[in-house]
C-alpha cells in the first residue's frame, strides 16, 4: 500500500498552492531571466513559465522567491505579504526563515511598495562583503504607466526612460542616497505580472 503525504495547509486550514512543476528546470529558467535582468536594468524581461501564485504575490514574485530563497537566506515580508497565504507557502517550498528585522534580511518582498520601508532600513552590506546586502522584490502595478524617469549605468546603452507605477513618493530620493553608499547599497528587482526589472545600486536615476 503506498501511502500519500498529507496536503500541506496554511494557518487558516486552506490548502497551499503547488510550487514549480519542475524546481530544477524551473528555477534555472527564472534565475537566468533575473540575471538578464540584473546585466540589462530598466529592460522588462518576461518569465516563459506562470503558475497559479498564493495571494498577494503575483506570478513573478513567486517564481522569483521560490528560485532565490532558502532555508539560508532570512527574508523579511511587509504587512500584506506576511498576513496573507503567503507566507506559510514561501515557509512550505522554500524552508524561508521569516524575521521582522529590516537590517538583517537577505531578501525583502514587498507586494505593497506604497508602504515599503524607506530604503536605508534594510542592510546595505559591509564594505569588505558588499554582497551581503538585503535584495529587495518589489511589486508594482506597471513599468510604464507611473512617473517618467531616467536611468543611466552598467547594461544600458545610452539612457532608458522608464515609467514604474505603483512606488512611494520618497523612492527615488532614497535611491540617490543608496548610491551614495557604493560599493555598498540595496539591489532592487521589480516584478509586473510575469515580468521581471532589475535595478541594481550601480545605477544612477534622474526623476
């Protein structure tokens, strides 16, 4: 007789959502497509794989978490995120470490940017272990229907104009601070939909 593991349950008795079909394959797909969009900032990059994401987080957030989190990487989630089914499914398939502590998060997922904490409150590494710092996902609701801006840096040719809809008032006074303290400073990856945008702190943002 074979024995079937019982349905995995979130804390209001819901079932959880499955995670990738195939973690291997699936996670290698999404990790190359955050790099291209990490090596080209301001460029939305399509994931080529959706699946049913637990509320709040959208198809792209998902699939970024469940390919770069684990049980090493402490994350901190904002109020929307961490009070939905979300958690408990981040928790399941990734063995994610959640902590209320800003400055000592790897990652940060925020699917309620408005309400994001100001950027100098997440770690900004150190000087000898710039890699260290905290990797903000942030979902937004567009990457062309909000504030026009201008990005220039490493991967893009010339200047981009880009238009993220969806961020706090204060984001890009924050952003000019955070590059301030290169080679240290927040890295930041936007999702839309299935769509991915890096923003990493080389770059420099005219708003």
């Amino acid at each position: 007789m074979t024995l079937q593991s019982p349905t995995p349950m979130s804390s209001d008795g819901a079932a959880l959502k499955p995670g990738f079909a195939d973690p291997v394959f699936d996670a290698q797909a999404v990790f190359r497509a955050a790099l291209v969009a990490i090596a080209y900032p301001g460029r939305a990059i399509p994931l080529d794989r959706t699946f049913a994401a637990p509320r709040p987080l959208s198809s792209a957030t998902a699939a970024l978490c469940l390919t770069l989190m684990d049980f090493e990487t402490p994350a901190w989630l904002d109020r929307q995120t961490a009070s939905g089914e979300a958690s408990a499914w981040l928790r399941f398939h990734c063995g994610l470490p959640l902590i209320d502590d800003t400055s000592t998060a790897r990652f940060a997922v925020g699917t309620d940017a408005l309400n994001l904490p100001h950027l100098l409150e997440f770690h900004p590494g150190e000087i000898e272990y710039p890699d260290r710092s905290t990797t903000l996902v942030i979902q937004v609701k567009s990457f062309t229907d909000g504030p026009v801006t201008t990005w220039t840096g490493p991967g893009i040719k010339g200047s981009a104009t880009i238009a993220i809809d969806g961020l706090p008032f204060w984001f890009w006074s924050d952003w000019d601070l955070n590059s301030e303290l290169y080679p240290r400073g927040v890295d930041v990856i936007f999702t839309c939909g299935n769509a991915l945008m890096g923003l990493p702190r080389t770059i420099k943002v005219e708003a």
